[in-house]
C-alpha cells in the first residue's frame, strides 16, 4: 500500500463520490479474471485495488468524524498492526 495514493484517493473521494471508486474497483477485480494476465500486471492490478480498498476505509474513518491525517496514520497503524500478526 502507498500512503501518498490513499491519500490522493481520498482527496478525490472528498471532491466527488465514492461510487467512482467503488465501480473502479468491481472493474479491476473483473480483470484479474483474464487468464492471460502476467504476473507483473496482476501485481500491479492487486496494488490499485489495495490501494482503494484502503482509500474507502480511510474516508469511512473521515466520515466518522476523524480529520485526514488522524484517519491516514489510524488506518496505517492497522495495517502494519496485521502485518506484525502474519
């Protein structure tokens, strides 16, 4: 995951909608299904869905009432807070 591209999926969600990344992502996953995709493309498929999954958390702690850079640094404790556990 890239903190700078959360963060600028979020400053997109908070200019327009959600929706734009929530069809984005059902598009992406509808990708990953070509058989004919390379390792490195479905690398780099997996890390844009990663990266607005976690957008969508980031923005859902947001619209809790958290400002951006406490929801950023929340939502990345979180992660590597998982990481630790694996």
């Amino acid at each position: 995951m890239k903190l700078p591209v959360i963060k600028q999926l979020t400053k997109f969600m908070e200019e327009n909608d959600q929706d734009y990344i929530i069809e984005t992502l059902e598009v992406l996953e509808n990708l990953i299904e070509v058989p004919s995709l390379k390792d490195e493309e479905l690398d780099v498929i997996g890390e844009l869905i990663s990266n607005m999954y976690g957008a969508l958390e980031v923005q859902k702690l947001i619209k809790e009432g958290k400002d951006q850079k406490t929801a950023l640094n929340e939502f990345m404790q979180r992660v590597l807070g998982a990481i630790d556990k694996n």
